[in-house]
C-alpha cells in the first residue's frame, strides 16, 4: 500500500510540476510579447539576434534543405516505383517540402543553434549578475533582452523557411533529372501544378509559431538559470530540447487546425 501510495505521490509532483512550468513560461511569454508593441523599442538588438537568426543560420538550413530534397526524391521514386506512379515525385516533394519538412527541419536546425545560444548567453548574464546591473540601470531586462529575441525569431524563421522550401524543391529537381533519368520540363510542370498557395503559406504560418518557440525557450530557460556554468549548461539542453518537443508536438497541432477536413 505505501508503494502505491509513493507512486502516486511522484506521480503528483511530476505533474505539478509540469503544470508549473507551463504556466510560468506562459506568463514569461506574454510579458515578453507585450513589451514588443510598448516603446521604448532597442532597433539594434532586434537586428543583432534577427541577423544571428536569419543570416547565420542560412547555411545549416540550406544544406539540411537540399539534402533532404534529394533524399526524399531518391525515396519516393523507389516506393512509387512499386505501384508504377512514378510522375507523383514530383508532386510528392514539393507538398512534404512546402507543408512539413521545410518548416519543421529548419525549426530544428535553428533551435539547436539559435536557442542553445540564446539559453547560454542570457544565463550566462544572469548568473553573473549582469540582468540585476540592468534593472539597477532603470532598464527592463524583458524589454532589453526577450521582447528584440521574440521579435526576431517570428519574422526570420519565415523567410529561413522560404529558403529551404526552395532548395528543397530544387534538391528533388536535381536528383529526379539527373540522376532517375526524368524530363526536366516535365518535372518542373508537376511541381507548379501541384504547388499551392495554401501550402507554401502553412507552411510559413509554422515557421513563425516555431520562430517564437525557439526564441521563447531559449530566453526562458537562460533568464531562470542559476549555479554557475553547471546551470548555464542545464540551461542550454533544456531549451534545445524542450524547443524541439514543442515543435513536433505545435506542428501535429497546426497540421490539424490548417488541413483536418
């Protein structure tokens, strides 16, 4: 009976716990969202983490993109093959591109990247007391720090994923002509047949809620670390993890609200 009993009593403090979290990171998000339409507004640390997001981020995402393009042509034509259907890799590449490859790699492309490092250098100035110097200064640190942050990665993962929609498409195209032997004009025909706006555009919408994910986490995790570089470290693999969860579980959610018939 008492183990029973301490089974469900960890049970309990598990869930409290999360419910706990979810509700303080609830909290941090929406103080950090309302600062972002509230002057004063700091223009240069939106661009320093929009061009950390956008810019420097460009590589991974776009060699993870065209890679994953290829592969999936590569895939497709195999299976297709089977069922004699092979014209649908065209089509097939550009939905799994436009609806979830190109939003959800390049989100966790970026969250272990950008929220790692977000994570370590917000906590990095907590436990060394440089956010404490910043309230003392008459600066929010939710202004100063998160509100350019959140900004940042709701208008930068969109035009990542633009990109990698692109050269996903266009790591299909060059497998599917050049190495399964398919007519160039008429690949690129069935994949503007098949393209359509409602699915670029989902696509997109995703992007901008994995943006704020990522940029949230990353600042949630850094600006509650605390003991040292041990902390700092914690920090870090939280937010990269718990960014990569969200995403995958924010994408079924989306993918439900946007297509479910």
């Amino acid at each position: 009976m008492n183990r029973v009993l301490d089974w469900v009593a960890l049970l309990g403090r598990g869930l409290l716990a999360v419910c706990r979290g979810t509700g303080q990171l609830t909290l941090f998000g929406a103080q950090g969202l309302s600062h972002v339409v509230r002057p004063p507004f700091y223009l240069r640390n939106f661009l320093r983490a929009f061009i950390e997001i956008a810019y420097f981020s460009l590589p991974v995402v776009a060699l993870t993109a065209v890679f994953t393009g290829m592969v999936l042509a590569l895939q497709s034509s195999t299976g297709l093959a089977r069922f004699s259907a092979e014209g649908a890799v065209a089509s097939l590449v550009v939905l799994s591109v436009t609806r979830e490859l190109g939003p959800v790699l390049a989100g966790l492309m970026v969250a272990g990247r950008v929220g790692a490092a977000m994570a370590a250098e917000i906590g990095t100035m907590r436990v060394t007391d440089q956010i404490d110097a910043l309230t003392t200064l008459a600066t929010n640190p939710m202004k100063y720090l998160v509100a350019p942050r959140l900004l940042a990665g709701v208008l930068a993962m969109p035009l990542l994923v633009v990109v990698a929609d692109i050269l996903g498409v266009l790591g299909g195209f060059i497998i599917a002509t050049l190495k399964l032997g398919y007519n160039p004009k008429i690949y690129l025909a069935n994949t503007v047949q098949f393209m359509q706006t409602q699915d670029v555009l989902s696509g997109l919408a995703k992007a901008a809620v994995f943006g704020l994910l990522i940029t949230l986490l990353g600042c949630f995790h850094g600006y509650r670390s605390k003991g040292g570089a041990q902390g700092v470290g914690a920090a870090t693999t939280s937010a990269v993890v718990a960014a990569s969860v969200l995403i995958l579980a924010f994408d079924y959610v989306l993918t439900e609200l946007f297509f479910a018939r």
